[in-house]
C-alpha cells in the first residue's frame, strides 16, 4: 500500500513567522509531488507543485524535495492569518491504460496550520 | 467556479434512499475521479474513469456505483448507505500524465 505521511499538528506559528510542514511517501518511484490547502468546508486547492529534487519558490511558498530521503516539505514565509488551513500533501502515481493513461494522487491526511496574530 | 461542478452541495439520506451525486468538468480533461474525505482520514480514491473507461475500483462497497456517460460527466449512484458513509464526496478531473488535479466544490453528504 502506497502511503503519505503527515503530522495531523495542529501546527500554532505567531504572524510573520515561518510555518515549515513537512511529508514523507513510501513508493520511491513517485515523480510528482503536490500541496494543497483546505480550507474548512472547502475542496482541495492546489498551492505548490513540484518534480525535482531541491527548492522551487513561488512567492511566500517555497517547496523541497528529497527523492533519496523520499520527503517533501512546504515553508510558508511571513505567515497570515489567512494562511490558517490544513495543508494536503499528494503524490502522484503514473497509471498506463488502454484507454490512454491517467494519474492518480495518493493524500496524506493534511497538516492543520493555526496562524495566531 | 474552478471548471468542475458537483451537485448538490449538500445531501441528507435516509439508509433506504436511492440518491446520485453529479460531476461535471468543462476542462476538456481526459480522466475523472471520485474521492471520499473523512474527518481525520486522508482522501480515499475510490473510482477513476479515463476516456469513459472505469480504470481504477479501490474495493468499494457496491453500495457505491459510478457512471461516466462521457468524458465531461460523472455520477456516483448511491443506495442503502450506511451512517460510516457520511463525508464529503469530491469530484476531480486531470489530462495527461504529469498535470495535476482540478477539484470540484464537492458534495457533502449526512446518512441518518
């Protein structure tokens, strides 16, 4: 059974902080790797993707990913409170099909992050 | 809207009701998937359709049948549920193989 890893938190950071959030996958030949926020009663929403090992940034988001250590983290710099959510990290596994393939995302249970002002 | 729409937002049934959820996606996309997220559980992937065709069933009760007339549409049929069944239902579409998933607003549902 493919897994994803995830602290349930919650995760408490004072405003302006930085909120590290961090996940680990069992299949060492997953290739894409997501995170997604939640907000209560709302659907997933992708903030971050990534498919290479080291950093990629996209405003106060930074993502990291370790293959070897088969571990992805999510920094969100300069913390709001509307950054208050739980945060979903998914990988994906590729999936051939006669009817021409598809990928699936396996979830962690997500990181509930509290943003206190 | 994010181009998947999923009605109704919310649904109460009774464990003998017959009721259907629906999902729609004006994306264009090439796959179609029924997740189940519990309170505390990470999301469950339960049917995967690409190109109209059920690729992916993850063990679930045949209390639960989906239906993709077309690749734009998919419907999870519901009947006898039981109180456990309770979540919320999310809809999601992708192309390709590397692209990631477009969710819709999902479908809350409450059996009593």
């Amino acid at each position: 059974q493919k897994e994803v890893e995830q602290n349930s938190g919650p995760l408490s950071v004072p405003e302006g902080a930085i909120a590290s959030l961090n996940c680990t996958y069992s299949d060492r030949g997953s290739q894409s790797f997501f995170w997604y926020r939640q907000y209560s009663g709302k659907s997933p929403e992708l903030i971050m993707s990534i498919y290479s090992n080291g950093d990629k940034e996209d405003g106060r988001f930074t993502a990291q990913l370790n293959k070897a250590s088969q571990y992805v983290s999510l920094l969100i710099r300069d913390s709001q409170p509307s950054d208050s959510a739980t945060y979903l990290c998914a990988v994906n596994i590729e999936q051939a099909a006669t009817s021409g393939g598809y990928n699936k995302l396996i979830f962690g249970a997500g990181t509930r992050l509290a943003v206190h002002p | 809207e994010t181009g998947v729409t999923q009605t109704p937002r919310h649904l109460v049934m009774g464990m003998t009701n017959k009721k259907s959820l629906k999902c729609e996606q004006h994306l264009g996309h090439n796959a179609m998937y029924w997740y189940k997220q519990s309170a505390k559980k990470p999301l469950e992937l339960m049917f995967v359709y690409s190109l109209e065709e059920r690729v992916e069933n993850n063990s679930v009760p045949s209390r639960f049948s989906p239906e993709c007339p077309n690749s734009s549409h998919l419907f999870l049929h519901l009947h006898t549920l039981q109180p456990e069944d309770s979540a919320l239902y999310l809809c999601a579409s992708s192309q390709d193989m590397r692209v990631h998933y477009t969710f819709g607003s999902g479908t809350r549902l409450t059996v009593v």
